[in-house]
C-alpha cells in the first residue's frame, strides 16, 4: 500500500481540477453536429492550455486524450468521426497529469 503525502494529495487535487475544468468546458461544446474527435482535440489543447497533459493519450497505444462513449457503447469509445445527433447520450472520461 502506498500512503500519499499532503503534498502528493494536493498535486492530485490541482490535477482533478483540471479534468473537472475539462469536462466543464466540453459540455459547453458538445452539441449537434459536433464529432467525438473535435471534442478530443478541444480537450487535448485545454489540458495543455493549463501545463498538463493527456494522460490518456499514448498510454498503452492509446490514440486520443479523452474516452468518448455515444449511446449504447460502453465504456471508453475511441473520438472519431461520429457527429453528435439530438438525444445522443455522450459519456467522456478525462484524465490530466499536472507536474507529474
């Protein structure tokens, strides 16, 4: 087990605000019309925009910065060229490392 220290805390905190800052500013952008994989961009500047960056992009291969999952897809869908329809239900996960 790996007891993290208040200073290892706080750095996960300030990295936590920035996803939760991302998620904030894609729900503003996500709307009809929209692709999953300009939502991906958007996220991947904004991240950088705050001194972080994607931890989602390259791990393990991985292409993209966020998960975005449409409608019945489970869980971490792949940002592509889907375009958003009304009533699609958009699931995105978002993760962020800030100074290390």
């Amino acid at each position: 087990m790996t007891v993290k220290s208040k200073a290892d805390i706080e750095r996960m905190r300030l990295a936590g605000k920035v996803v939760a800052d991302t998620l904030d500013m894609l729900k503003s952008i996500a709307k009809v019309g929209v692709t999953t994989l300009e939502l991906d961009r958007a996220a991947e500047e904004f991240i950088r925009s705050k001194g972080a960056i994607p931890s989602f992009l390259n791990y393990n291969g991985y292409p993209n910065s966020i998960c975005a999952s449409v409608n019945s897809q489970v869980v971490h869908g792949i940002p592509g060229a889907y375009k958003l329809k009304d009533g699609d239900i958009l699931s995105v996960d978002v993760g962020a490392v800030l100074d290390g």
